[in-house]
C-alpha cells in the first residue's frame, strides 16, 4: 500500500513539474487576456492601436506567479509603427482564481527603434526637456527598450526602462556627440547610463558611468575615460575663447579621466557641483600666429610643446579649484625641461606655484643680467586677487648667479609692498651685482656691486612710470663700486633722500672715483612749488653721459648740469670743460664732408680737444628742443641747434662749423665793445661750413654747404670763449 501512495505521490510531483516546465517554457496558448491587454494599453496611452498575436500564459517558477505573454505585437500610436518584440503581462494569482485577473506588471521589450521613428512618437507628446532634445538635438541613433511597468488598482505604481542605444549623434548647445553607444537603466527615481563609448568634440571616450538620482533634487554623477588627440578645430568646438585666435596651430595627444557630481534644482538650474580630473599629455604642439614676447625673456616664443606630463585638476560650485601639472615642456624646438605648476585658491585669493628650468637667454636691464646658460631653477609663489598681485617668493638661480624676491605685492600695477630683494650676478667671470633692498619704514639699498649700465636709459624710457606711485618714504643707498657704461666705475656711492608718490623730492649724494675725482648730485623741490631742481658735479663727465649717443667718443673734462623740471616739462643747461671726442662716427662723417684738413684723422688719433661746450636744452613729452650748443677748441668751433622727435625718433640738426685758425684771425679784428659789425674785408675771408643732420636715428642725412661770414650769435659766443 505504502508503494502504491508513494509511487502516486512521485508521479503528482513529476506532473506538476512537468506542467510547471511546459507552462514556464512553452505556455498554455489562449486569447482569454487579448481584450484585457488591449485595453489596459489603450486606457493608458490614447490614440493607440493595437492588435495582439495569440497569447501565452507562462509560470515563473522563480516567485511562482502567473504572466501572459505575446510576442511581435502590432501596436500604432498616431499612425505610427512601433516596432514592439514582445510584451508580458503579470496577474495577480488571486483574481485569477476567482475569474476576475487583475495585471500586477507588465514588461515591454521592443526590437531596435530608428531615432527617426522615436521623433514621430515624441513630437505628440506635451512640451518637455525631452521632446526638445530628441526633436532639435538628436540627428541619429538606434535604440533598444525594455520598459517594466508596476500597476496598483490600474494605475502605474512605478516604472523601469533598460535598453541600449547604438551609433548616436546628436549636439547640445555646441557639444557635438558622435558614434555614441552605451547601456542605460532608468528607475521612477534613479537612473544609471553605463559602458559609454564614442567621440565628444574630438574626444574619444573609451569608458563611461554616469548615475542619477532624482528625489527631492536631480543629481548627477559620473566616471569618464577618455583619449587626448585633438586639434585646434576639436578644442574650438568645445572651447569658444579669443585666445585660441592667437594660436596657428594646436595638437594634443593623451589620456584623461574625469569623476564628476552635479546637483540640480527642481528648474534644472545648477546648485552645486564637483569635478575631479586626472590624465597625461604624451606628446603636445603649439604654434603662435605671432611670436610671443614675455618680460625679460630675451628672445620671442615662436612654439611650446609639452611632453610626458601628468596633470590633476579639481573645480566646483563654490569656487574652489586645483590644478597640478608636472613633466617636461619644450620652447622654440630647445631641448626639454621640466616644470611643476600649481593653482589653488580660497574664495577669491589665486594661489600659483611654478619651478622648473628654462633653456632661453633671461635678460633684466636693470641689474644689467644676462643668463648665458641653462636656469637650473626658477621657483615662484604668488598669490593674486582682482585687486592685488602678491610675489611671495621668487628664486632664480643660473650657476653661481642667484636672485631671491620676497613678498612684492602689487595693485593696479603699482608697488604696495615688498620686503626684500638679494642679487648676486656675474658677469665675464666677475661678479657685478651684489647687493640687496629692502622696502620697511625706510627704502635701504646696500652692497658691494650694482650695475647700472642701462640705468639712465631705463629711467628716460619710464620716466612717466606710475610703479612707485604709492611709494612715500625716505632712502638711502651705500654701495661700495657702481658699474656704469664708462671705464671708470663710481666708488664709495651714499646717498640720502626722499621719495614721494614714487619720484625722487630730495637727494644728497656723493661718490668718488680714481685719482681723487668725485661726483656730487643734488636735488630739490622748490617752495611751494612742484618744480625741482637737479644740480649734478662730475670731474668725470663719461659715466653721467654714457647712455647719449650723442655724447659718444666723449672723454676726460668736468661735468655741471643744472635741469629744473615739472611733470613732463624740463629746461637744462650742460656745460662741460677741457674734454676730448674721439671715434664720434656723427663728427666724423660732417669733418670729413668738410673736407677740413686733417681734422677727421685726429678724430681716429688721439682725437679732438674742446675748451668747452654750453648746451641749452627744453623737453617735453612730444620733443626735446636743443636751444643752443656751443663748442669752441684750439680747432674748431661748432654752434648748433635742432629737436628731436619723441614719438618718431626723428633728429634735425642745423649749426655752424669753422676752423678755430680762421675764427681767431677773425675775432683779433673785430670791433671792441658794441654792435658788432663784421667788416666787408674780413667777412670776405672768412671760411666755414653751415651743416644740416636729419633723418632717423642709423638713416641720418647729412649735408654741407660753405660759408664765407658768420652770424652774430656765433660771433657773441666766440668773444666769451674760455681763456
């Protein structure tokens, strides 16, 4: 008996298995559930179409719940085929055993759908992002749905959709997406897109994640990786800057790979986000339409190059941001050198740190520095914010020659602040700087060396400078040896005075040179008054005017200038006595036209002696107007005067140029005291040239004519000729 309900009880099991099997395999065919499908489908999208093929019931075995299914279904929305592989229905077991079925969810699977098909779907739906961005934004794609839906008392409790999407182009607000394929899945409150592939403005993406989550605010988060190999057009794409005008050419290859995380509001505006991104650069090419010049870098920039560079940068809503880059760069095809760069800020403050060397002559005229060699090291921390620029530190070091620069703050391109700056620079083996300024309740400027070849030059050219602007203190200077464009250096240098809203008010200075010869330079401002007045004594005339062109091949003599000036306006009168020019090319070139005698020859000899010379100069900002200079020696005698053009650079001189041999036969016949009349019978003998010079400086002009009688002004002058 036990055999009997035991082998009943197997075969029960074996049919129930069976029928399981068959029912969660194969199904049990029926068209009971056509009309109720048709019209659950129908009552939740309206102007729907649908005829559905036989249907199946079918058993899940994994919870044991009943679901009909129905496969390639023909369903129309507004006349339009949607291409539909199959549908599933899953009822409620306990409505189906009382004969009223009740669907608990239904599963959607849709073979692959054209972007073009989707658009007449979505162009009947209420105005939303969506329907924006499929009907203006998408061009093409391919995309494949499974669409989960839960029901409760024959509304849409919640939803999912799965699918893929193949070969999509699209492009939003100038971000052009081509070849994108990737896997999605889309919750009634969350979302993930996954395994994205494709190209992004020239970017190839290699893999990416993005997941969103939309609860009581729209978030959204994401890991892209991606490869660098772009051009000037691919950057232009994304990046609409003035500044890529300025580049001919841009090639960029590497790797790089961006975490990201974006919160929305209700209005999809931006709250907050984070970015977070790591990479390298292999290999990078930029070339300039026009070549770039940088201060104090001595050639121009034609090209840069990056090369084995690793690069980490951070941003968010708030403002905070962090950029490091570290490898080797390349200028103008030299060799490579590496280089750190850091940027950070705090609210408002930019915080930068660059070190690195640079293969490039670095040229700073105011220490008269040359770097001849590779920089080992440039280090520099500064701080800056929309008001004030802030020079923490700056470390220069080529060789034996080091410039350290500690805390120079700027505003608006005016000094605010600086505490120090050490120099120690050689030149053609020796040094010719050593000396260090400090900036506290006093300006002291101290040291053993300074070189101040072109530092008459560089005031002229900044005269008008607004850089001290803020600057009211006292100074003073000690400096053991100056270096100036003369033979002859200034020892034993002090000076003491007073600088006012960055000018000079006052000063008192002293300086000596070889063979007990001084230097004595005073200046003062007038009482109530802004006019100053600058008195200099040198018993070296050389060093005071090695700077003029005008004065070149000038030597020996004593040196008195008086100057008075106000804002952009100054008269000076410059005597200089007992003094020799030799190898003067202008003077050359006019004795020479003149034919006098061997005058020329003296000039390349030991050159030619001058008793005195007297000029008389005004200048403002558009000319400096030479009065009058007057030149008498033992042989020849030269009165002149012209202008030169500040803006143009344009010379023009006119003068008077006679022998002193016939000046003094002239002047031992003249008249003594009274108008003076040149007499026919001397007049008549008299020999001279008149001179015109014009032209800009290197394309001089330059012409004579002779003369047989000599102006007034030129007789006047000669009467009060040194003894």
């Amino acid at each position: 008996m036990k055999k009997i309900i035991l082998s009943s009880i197997y075969l029960l099991f074996f049919c129930i298995i069976l029928i399981l099997g068959y029912l969660s395999i194969i199904g049990y065919e029926t068209n009971r559930f056509n009309s109720i499908l048709e019209r659950k489908i129908i009552s939740n999208v309206p102007n729907t179409k649908i005829n559905l093929n036989k249907i199946k019931v079918k058993i899940n075995i994994k919870n044991l719940s009943f679901f009909v299914t129905t496969s390639k279904p023909i369903i129309e929305y507004h006349n339009n085929n949607i291409n539909i592989n199959k549908i599933d229905a899953f009822i409620n077991l306990k409505s189906l055993l009382i004969g009223k079925p009740k669907i608990e969810k239904i599963n959607i699977v849709s073979n692959e759908i054209e972007v073009n098909d989707i658009k007449n779907i979505v162009k009947y739906q209420k105005p939303s992002n969506l329907k924006k961005f499929f009907l203006n934004d998408v061009k093409k794609g391919k995309i494949k749905v499974k669409l989960d839906l839960n029901l409760k008392n024959n509304e849409i409790k919640n939803y999912e959709i799965d699918g893929t999407v193949k070969d999509f182009f699209a492009n939003v607000q100038n971000i052009n997406l081509t070849k994108m394929s990737f896997i999605y899945s889309i919750k009634q409150n969350n979302g993930e897109v996954d395994n994205i592939t494709g190209n992004v403005n020239g970017l190839n993406i290699n893999y990416g994640n993005i997941e969103f989550e939309n609860s009581k605010s729209l978030v959204i988060k994401g890991d892209i990786e991606s490869d660098l190999n772009l051009n000037k057009i691919d950057i232009n794409k994304t990046f609409k800057n003035e500044i890529l005008n300025s580049f001919e050419k841009i090639q960029l290859s590497g790797k790089i790979q961006s975490l990201f995380k974006i919160n929305f509001d209700k209005t999809l505006k931006v709250i907050d986000y984070k970015v977070d991104t790591t990479g390298n650069i292999q290999k990078s090419y930029i070339k300039f339409k026009k070549p770039k010049k940088y201060l104090f870098i001595k050639n121009e920039i034609n090209n840069l190059s990056l090369e084995k560079t690793e690069f980490k940068m951070g941003f968010s809503k708030d403002n905070k941001k962090s950029i490091s880059i570290k490898g080797f760069y390349r200028a103008n095809d030299n060799l490579l050198q590496k280089f750190n760069f850091k940027n950070s800020n705090e609210r408002s403050l930019e915080k930068f740190q660059i070190n690195g060397d640079f293969d490039g002559e670095i040229f700073i005229p105011f220490i008269n520095f040359s770097s001849k060699n590779k920089i080992e090291n440039i280090n520099t921390l500064f701080e800056m914010n929309e008001d004030e620029i802030n020079l923490k530190k700056l470390i220069l070091k080529e060789g034996k020659n080091k410039i350290d620069i500690n805390n120079l703050s700027l505003n608006s391109k005016k000094l605010v602040k600086l505490d120090n700056i050490f120099v120690k620079t050689f030149f053609e083996g020796k040094y010719n700087n050593d000396f260090k300024l400090s900036l506290g309740k006093t300006i002291n400027i101290e040291g053993v060396k300074y070189d101040a070849s072109n530092l008459t030059k560089l005031l002229e050219q900044n005269n008008n400078s607004d850089f001290l602007k803020n600057i009211n203190k006292e100074i003073t200077i000690n400096i053991k040896e100056i270096s100036t464009n003369a033979s002859d250096p200034i020892s034993n240098f002090n000076l003491i005075g007073y600088i006012n809203k960055g000018k000079f008010n006052k000063i008192v200075s002293k300086g000596e040179f070889k063979d007990g010869k001084y230097l004595d330079i005073s200046l003062r401002t007038e009482k109530n008054s802004s006019r100053k007045i600058l008195e200099i004594y040198s018993d070296l005339p050389k060093p005071i005017l090695s700077n003029y062109k005008f004065f070149d091949g000038l030597s020996g003599g004593q040196l008195l200038l008086y100057s008075s000036f106000e804002s952009k306006n100054s008269n000076s009168n410059l005597t200089v006595e007992n003094f020799k020019v030799k190898d003067a090319p202008g003077l050359v070139k006019l004795l020479s036209l003149a034919d006098f005698g061997g005058m020329a020859d003296a000039m390349a000899g030991e050159g030619l002696s001058f008793k005195k010379l007297e000029m008389t100069i005004e200048k403002n900002d558009q000319v400096l107007n030479l009065k009058e200079l007057y030149a008498i020696g033992p042989s020849i005698s030269i009165l002149m005067e012209g202008y030169v053009d500040s803006k143009t650079g344009v010379i023009s001189f006119r003068g008077t140029m006679v022998p002193a041999k016939t000046l003094n036969k002239f002047l031992s016949k003249l008249p003594i005291v009274g108008d003076i009349l040149i007499p026919k019978e001397i007049g008549e003998g008299l020999f001279g040239i008149s001179f015109k010079m014009k032209g800009l400086p290197g394309k001089v002009k330059t012409t004579v004519n002779p003369i047989k009688t000599l102006t007034p002004r030129f007789i006047q002058k000669a009467l009060k000729k040194p003894k």
